[in-house]
C-alpha cells in the first residue's frame, strides 16, 4: 500500500474547485447556480477595475518597469493555471541554448514547500539541466543574481505576463486551445487575469494544446487574438504537446508509451487542466477507468497516495498514470506509477524555425 487511509476532510480543496468551475463554465444549471455565477459576476467588478487602473499606471509611467543588463523574455498567459507554460520554458530554454546562450530562469516560486523548491523548478530542473533556476517573487533581484552569481545572458522569466516590474524584451503569451479565454470574464466569475484586450502587449502567442480542438475553434481564437492585437498576424503559432513516453521514477530511463495501450489505467494529477491530460492518455490508447483530480500544485501526502491506491484496486485499474510535474513530488519506489513524458511539437513543423527566429531577433543574435 503507498500510506495511511486519508480523511475525508483532505478532498474538501478538490470537491471546492470542482464545484467552482462548473459554475463559472456553466455546466451546473438552475436558479442556485445561476445566482452563484451573478455573485461572482459582481465581486469580479472590483478585481477588473483594480487590474485596470495597474495597467493604465504602468502604461503611463506612474508605475515603473525596470531594465536590466541582458535579453528578457517573458512567458505566461491571460488565464490562471493549466496552459502548458513549463513544458515551453524547457523549450524556449534549449532553444536558446542551442543558439549559443547561457540561459538562467527566473520563477515567483509558487506553492514552494519546505525546500523552497516548488513542482515546477524541479520539472525545469530534468528537463534542462544545469540551467540555473532562481525563485523569488521579487524578479528583478532573482534576474540580478543569476547575473553576476552564474553568468547568464538571458533570462527566461515563468508566469511573468502579469509581472510589469520588469522589462522584457519579447512577451510570449499562452493561449490554451481547449479553454482559451477563461470562460469570458476575470477572476473570479471566470479564469482571466486580465482582459483579452491585454494581448495588445502580446510579441508572441502560442495557442497550446491546439491538437485537441477542430479547425473551426482554431481559427476563432486566432481572429480574437487579431481583433485585439493586428500586428500578431504572422507571430501566432499552433502548439501541440505530444505524448513520447513514460517514466516510473527519477533513475527510469524511461520505457514506450504501448505498454498502456489499451490496458486500463488510473489518471492521478495536481494541475491547472487536468482534462487535457486525461485526453494525453487517451491519444497513447489507455483506458481510462478512474481519475483523482487534486488542486493544482497541491502537495501529495502519503494519505493522498493511499487514497489513490485503493481506488485503483477498486477500479481494477491499478497503473496509475501522471505527470512529470505531479512525479517531482512523489516519492521514489512507486513503481505502479508512471508519468507520461512529452514533448513541444510546432503544427506545422516548418513554424519551429520562424519561431526560433523570434527568439534569435530580441538575444541579438545573427
């Protein structure tokens, strides 16, 4: 068994997100929900105004951003959570490695734990060893150190769309396909930080996950970027996370993803779209007969592990399958779990390069 039975008071979180989003998505109908979703309606007036007035401070100076000695580029997105923003920091990472560049990575640190590391760090930290990874809310201080402490010469900012303190030489915003505008209002009524017509600071979007939508749905999101932003016209890109194989723990060398092909599985994962990767498990042919969602970044407890254990059994699904950010943070030995790896795909291929070229333009590079 992986631990201790858990209590029932551990599901409270997940059962108050769940509950949560199909309010603001609709998807729970009647007069009760109806009222909840004009509740959240009015307390998101108050959030509006106040990123408003932030913006317009920072767009006429009252509010300073502060340059610092290298190249920045700035990854993140309009909506809360779940947009595949690690898997292309790795990306963006490598990319400019390749170029020639000694990239460091600057991170608020979200829901760190008691290492002061959080799941993504240590995500960042398989994926692109050896690249230094500073966390601090405080970004420019992180982006000074990494400076004159390691010798970088860019810094790839994570979830910094929000983050104004900072200059930045190239925005990347995320835009997730299956859910690209947060159910059309701010926090909390819906998912957006900000509104769409923030993307008018855009230099980059890239529409993730574009994979699991038709065409039809990919070509309303790239007219709404337009609508907001005309000069994004030839630098919104289609990305797609493609499944390549699977790993049990951190010295797995990792084995193919048809060991689950239609074997039956247990979907278990702390993250902001747990959907979509119930979605990457069906796309390597698993058969998904259980899930636990956890909230996302939620630190697993022996009692969790437990808890999911016994619903696999039950389910008679007992490989569990994951991510490598929910992996990071279970202990080694679990061998009955296993993550799903993946890797940036561009749709088509040849945008890679046009995309690399955006990189290589604000690092100076030629």
């Amino acid at each position: 068994m992986l631990g201790k039975p858990g209590t029932a008071g551990k599901t409270c979180p997940l059962i108050s997100e769940t509950f949560y989003k199909k309010q603001i998505s609709g998807q729970s109908r009647g007069i009760l929900p109806g009222v909840f979703r004009c509740v959240l309606r009015g307390l998101s007036a108050p959030y509006a105004i106040l990123m408003s007035l932030r913006n317009a401070a920072f767009n006429a100076g009252f509010m300073k951003s502060t340059g610092i000695a290298v190249p920045v580029v700035a990854i993140g997105n309009l909506t809360t959570g779940g947009t595949g923003k690690t898997p292309i920091v790795a990306t963006v990472v490598k990319a400019l490695q390749e170029q020639g560049l000694r990239p460091g990575i600057v991170s608020r640190g979200y829901r760190s734990d008691n290492t002061g590391e959080n799941d993504e760090k240590r995500v960042l930290e398989r994926l692109c060893p050896n690249v230094p990874h500073e966390q601090n809310p405080n970004r420019v201080a992180a982006s000074e150190k990494l400076i004159a402490s390691a010798g970088v010469d860019v810094i790839v900012l994570d979830d910094a769309f929000q983050h104004r303190r900072i200059v930045r030489d190239l925005n990347i915003v995320l835009i997730d396909a299956t859910n690209p505008f947060g159910y059309g209002c701010q926090l909390p009524r819906g998912l957006l930080r900000e509104p769409v017509s923030s993307l008018n600071r855009a230099d980059v979007v890239l529409i993730t996950r574009s994979d699991n939508v038709s065409e039809d749905v990919l070509q309303r999101i790239e007219a709404t970027v337009r609508r907001h932003n005309v000069k994004l016209v030839d630098h919104t890109y289609r990305v797609s996370f493609r499944p390549t194989g699977l790993i049990a723990g951190s010295g797995d060398d990792g084995r193919a993803t048809d060991v689950v092909a239609n074997q039956p599985v247990t979907v278990m994962t702390a993250i902001g779209n747990p959907e979509a990767f119930v979605a990457t498990c069906r796309q390597i042919e698993a058969n998904v007969a259980a899930t636990r969602f956890f909230p996302d970044h939620h630190h697993y407890t022996p009692e969790d592990l437990e808890e999911v254990q016994e619903l696999a059994e039950s389910a008679g699904a007992p490989l569990i399958l994951t991510t490598l950010k929910d992996l990071v943070k279970i202990p080694d030995g679990y061998e009955n779990v296993l993550a799903v790896q993946i890797e940036t795909v561009f749709e088509p291929t040849e945008k890679e390069p046009m995309f690399r070229d955006e990189l290589a333009r604000v690092t100076k590079i030629t």
